[in-house]
C-alpha cells in the first residue's frame, strides 16, 4: 500500500526514495521510550568494546569488524559502532574506514548535538517548517509541500568546526575529535533561495536566522540559532535538505529537515530544522555573537599567551589532506622494501576546489603529484592516490599536502587558536619498511 501523510514510518528501511516518508523514526522493535534509554544511557553501556546492534551489525553488512582504535565506541540507534566523544549529547566519529568511500554511508556519518534532550521522534502529521519575519507572505510547509517544490541536489563536505581538537598544543577545552568529525555525502532539498522568494523578502532584509527542535537544558540556555547574511542564504547550493544519500536523514543527523551550507563548517548545518526567520536587524545571539569565534587573520590563528583582539564568526572551510592508506587506523603501516605500496588518501577545502595532491617520504624536501579521483563538486571529498616504492629499510615519516584552485595550501606547522578551530597542518603517517 502506499505510504501517505497520515502513516507514521517504524523502518526507515522500508521507505522508497520516489515516496514520501513522514514518520515517526525509532529503531526496529523499538518504542519511543527504549530509544530514549538507549541515547540517554548509552554512555554506560557503549563502552563496552564489541557491543553490538541486533537490528544492524557491520558483520551482517559485510563490512571490517571494529579495529581497536575505534573504541570506546557507542552503538547509537541507525549508527554503526563509532567512536564516542561524548554521550549526552552526542558526539560520534565516523570509523576511519569509511574514508575509504567518496561517499559517506548514513549509518556512518558522524554526529554532533550541541544539547540534550535531542530530538527523538518527529510526527510528520503535525510538523511544518515555518518562515517568517521580515517577509509579505509567511509560509507554513508540511513535508509534503516541500516534496512538491523543485529539488535540488548537491554532494557536500560536512564538517565540524572543532575536527582534529585532540591534536592541538597546547590542549584546548571542549569535544576531543580526532579526525573523524568529518562526512561527505550526497543531499537533496529545496533552495534557501526558494523559500524566500516564495516568502517574499522586505526591503532592508539583512540576515536569514535557522533554527531546530533541540532545546537547551535549562531555561537560560541560549537557543541554537544560527544566521546567513541574505546573499548567502540566497546562494544556490544553499538548501534544505531532506534527503541524504537518498534516503531520509537519520535522526542523529536532523531528521526531518537540516540546513545544508556547502563549503560552511557544521556549526551553520543546523539540524532537525523548523524555523526560518528573515530579519532586518543583525543577530545577536550567542551562538553567533560569542560562539565559534576564530581570530580576524588569515590563517585564524593566535598565541596561547597573546589572544587575538578582534574575532568573527567561523565560515569556510579552509583546505585539508588525510591519508587513508598507509594509516594506523586500518593496521597498514608495516610495507615491503622494493615492494608497490599503494598511497590513498581524501582532500577538501571551502567550495575553490581541490586542484592538486603532493605527497612527500623525505619530510618535506621534496614533493611527488598524486592522481585526483572522481570529481563529485567542489564540496565533495576528493579521493587521491599514488603509488611508492621504498628501496631501502627504516622507518618513514610520509606527508601529503593539498592544494586548492584559489592557490590556498596546508601549512608545514600547525596553526593555534583558543577555540580548537579549522586544523589544516599537512598531515603524516610513520610507515616501517622491512
């Protein structure tokens, strides 16, 4: 029977991408009030090492059992088992395997909340998202209303401000991502710009501010609330998104509705979206005004015992390498001497685009290209490989840098700033050759 509005969806696995999938998401078998205990307990539970998910299991996926450096790891509902930051809310990585696809697969994709409660179930009966303030005509849209309007489709690089925080000298407060905080994927959705021309902007807009379901704790929490300039809104791959890798987002990931700002860290992605307000005023709210400030230079960069004086709200992207082979993560550092070893990796920057990949065994004297893969956008992860062969013994301290179309490169010594923000330092593997 087809699906309508009225039915509430138990098994995202049973949605069709040509249908519509208002539901309310919980786990298979699950009531709302297990799938509660689960994200609220979860940090007792997960750290176990090999816990496992009786309705999903990277086994029956045939995917690679968990490797060590993934643990502590927590079994979330529609996740994988992924290395746990921080339980409530939570904060997932994505399993340094999966960097081995272009694309990220959704149970995968890593997570980030910034409070708890989350949300964690949505009625698409009842639920709309609305737009107003400073506009003719405010909108009300069911799901359904949004399904209808033209789609836009973009692949896109997600990643949160803080990736990599772990590494930083000295040590920075807040979520100690290593470099899992990170996921690419492909999203549909309608245009920012489309709902405001529906809306029909006033004269003097200056701001378009997004806001989601999830609440603060406590009643002085400041609500999460994040804001585009309207010409930025406006920008075509700007959307919002219900749809990712062709399925509906899961929940962990801003089911049923997220903002989706390619070449933009994760903090402007807001999630579980049902609030669009155009303003004629600048915001002020903390979490533009005093949250995710990076030093006003061009590498965002300061000293621990010299702040920067002047800060602006984090944006782009900057550019970044990792290495997926050789790597630590997937147990392949130890190679043969004359033997082939093969050299892969991903790169990403802010939406110039990757135009180049060097990779380097005689720390930094000299630089070898690389081949670039399938360009899926400028958003997207670009898949680089290469091929090196060793002829002598010894250990090896390999590094990649990348390069973008505006020029903009990766330097040979890390930056800093008091936020543990946009970590780009060329990054190294130590390989054994025997």
């Amino acid at each position: 029977m087809k699906p309508t509005e009225q039915q509430r969806w138990r098994r995202p696995q049973d949605w069709m991408p040509d249908q519509p999938q208002p539901r309310m998401l919980l786990p298979d078998g699950a009531t709302r009030r297990e799938w509660l205990r689960n994200v609220g307990l979860l940090g007792l539970s997960g750290l176990v090492a090999g816990c496992t998910d009786p309705a999903a299991s990277d086994a029956s996926r045939g995917a690679l059992p968990t490797p060590p450096f993934d643990q502590p790891v927590g079994r979330f509902p529609e996740k994988v088992a992924m290395r746990m930051i921080n339980d409530r809310a939570p904060q997932l990585e994505t399993p340094w395997r999966y960097f081995a696809e272009d694309i990220t697969p959704n149970e995968a994709f890593f997570v980030r909340w910034h409070y708890q409660p989350i949300p964690t179930a949505v009625d698409l009966r009842t639920w709309r998202l609305t737009l107003d303030g400073h506009v003719n005509s405010p909108l009300k849209l069911s799901m359904m209303d949004l399904r209808s309007m033209p789609a836009s489709e973009v692949v896109a690089v997600c990643q949160c401000s803080g990736n990599s925080r772990q590494y930083f000298e000295p040590r920075i407060t807040g979520g100690q991502w290593g470099n899992g905080a990170m996921s690419n994927a492909r999203w549909k959705g309608v245009r920012v710009k489309t709902l405001l021309e529906r809306a029909g902007i006033k004269a003097k807009a200056t701001e378009v501010a997004f806001n989601g379901m999830d609440v603060g704790p406590m009643p002085a929490s400041p609500d999460f609330i994040k804001t585009l300039g309207v010409e930025q809104a406006s920008e075509p791959d700007v959307i919002v998104a219900y749809e990712m890798n062709g399925r509906p987002l899961p929940m962990l990931n801003g089911f049923p509705l997220r903002l989706v700002v390619p070449g933009w860290y994760a903090t402007y992605w807001v999630k579980a979206l049902d609030h669009v307000q155009v303003l004629s005023e600048p915001f002020d709210g903390f979490w533009m005004a005093k949250a995710y400030k990076i030093p006003a230079n061009a590498d965002a960069s300061e000293l621990p015992d010299k702040p920067a004086k002047e800060k602006v709200p984090i944006h782009r992207m900057n550019v970044r390498s990792f290495w997926v082979n050789p790597s630590p993560e997937t147990n392949t550092t130890r190679v043969r001497v004359n033997g082939v070893v093969p050299l892969e990796g991903i790169a990403m920057d802010g939406g110039a685009g990757i135009k180049s990949v060097e990779v380097s065994s005689d720390d930094g004297k000299s630089w070898m290209a690389t081949e670039l893969g399938n360009d899926l956008g400028n958003y997207s992860f670009r898949r680089w490989r290469g091929n090196w062969k060793p002829t002598r013994t010894g250990h090896f301290v390999l590094k990649v840098r990348a390069t973008n179309h505006r020029g903009e490169t990766q330097p040979m010594t890390a930056k800093w700033n008091g936020g543990g923000y946009m970590r780009n330092v060329v990054e190294q593997v130590e390989v054994d050759v025997v």
